[in-house]
C-alpha cells in the first residue's frame, strides 16, 4: 500500500498496524506523522460507542467511528489534528518495557519536537497552560510497542464537542471539565516531523 493512496482514516489506521506488525518481525524502529482530511471518531481499544459518542451526531454529519488495537480514550481525528507513530524496539531500548516507564521518556522527546517550550506533562497528556493538546496509548507486541498520539495545532475543537460524550474514564489534572474548557490547539514551530525523527534517530522516517 502507497501513502500517496491513503484516503480515508481507516487506511491510515490500517497502515500504522501494517508498519507494527512489519517491525515485529524486523526489529526496525520507525517513526510516521500523517494527517487525516476525514473527521473521524476512533475509539481504544475497550471503549464502547455507545457510552463514549454521540452517534446521531455522528452519522448525521457521515463521520465514521473506528476502533484501533491501543488503549487509552477516544478522540476525534481531522485537519488541524497531526498524528504520530512511533515503533520502537525492546532490544534497542529495554528501559521502554515496563509500562509505567515508558510514557515518560516518550513523551518528553515529542514534547520537544513540538517546540511548545511552556509545556509539561501531566499522565499521559502533553498540557499547556493547564489545557490539553496531545494525548497518547500504546500497542504492544513481543519485540516492539508502538507509541502513537494526537497533536491538536489548528483543530475545529467544537467537533470533538459535537461528536464525544464527557469519557467515562478521566484523569485527576482533567477537574471534570468539558472537552471545550479542557482541550486547546498549540502552534507547532517548523517542521514537527523533522524534529521527532532526530529524537529517534535509529528508526526509519516514512514518509
């Protein structure tokens, strides 16, 4: 499959589990950001769209919900939304295996590429001022994980409004609040893409 040939989210989704599975095998580490022009909801891996979405909405506007293989929450994928995929390898980096320990590490290479010098993690959200702009799950395999998050820069954030339902499930720093009080775009510096391959500079760039 061409990227030139992805269309939809479900391609690009299928995509990025095609890279995984290709880097079990491989022990090739890989680094992917891409962009979706479909709005689309997808869901992780236990989440249920019954509770999670408002499905009228959804299919009011033909946005499709979608689930992927990683856990985590649900969100809302569009332009102004950069994705990342990072798979990385337990050989080259046996510190990533324990879960609790991997976020962090992760987490403060990407929050350095975005070049948001006054941002800070909080679980696994990257924040600014108090206010969510990336979140993130994983989807792990033997020999690999595969790290994969959200950069809101120039979201409609009133979709995610319009489409989700308050999570059932929320982190203590989220003080109960709506996705509009909780949630804000970040302007993304230069080239992001360019930035998170030198964090990860073993893994393959796809482009």
């Amino acid at each position: 499959m061409l990227l030139k040939e992805l269309s939809s989210t479900e391609a690009f989704l299928s995509r990025e589990q095609e890279l995984h599975s290709q880097s079990e095998q491989s022990g090739r580490e890989v680094v992917w950001v891409w962009e979706t022009k479909q709005y689309s909801v997808v869901l992780g891996r236990s989440s249920k769209a019954v509770s999670e979405v408002h499905l009228a909405a959804c299919n009011a506007d033909g946005v499709p919900v979608l689930q992927r293989g990683s856990g985590g929450g649900t969100v809302v994928l569009g332009l102004g939304c950069l994705n990342y995929s990072l798979v990385l390898s337990f050989a080259a980096r046996p510190e990533l295996q324990p879960v609790a320990d991997s976020y962090r590490p992760i987490l403060e290479a990407v929050l350095r590429a975005t070049g948001v010098s006054d941002g800070n993690q909080a679980g696994t959200d990257l924040m600014v001022q108090n206010r969510k702009f990336s979140g993130c799950s994983q989807r792990r395999m033997r020999h690999t994980l595969l790290h994969h998050g959200t950069l809101l820069y120039a979201f409609d954030l009133d979709r995610v409004s319009r489409y989700l339902r308050q999570p059932v499930r929320q982190p203590v720093h989220r003080q109960a609040r709506t996705h509009a009080e909780f949630l804000t775009n970040v302007p993304l510096r230069g080239d992001f893409a360019t930035r998170l391959a030198a964090e990860f500079p073993q893994a393959q760039v796809i482009s």
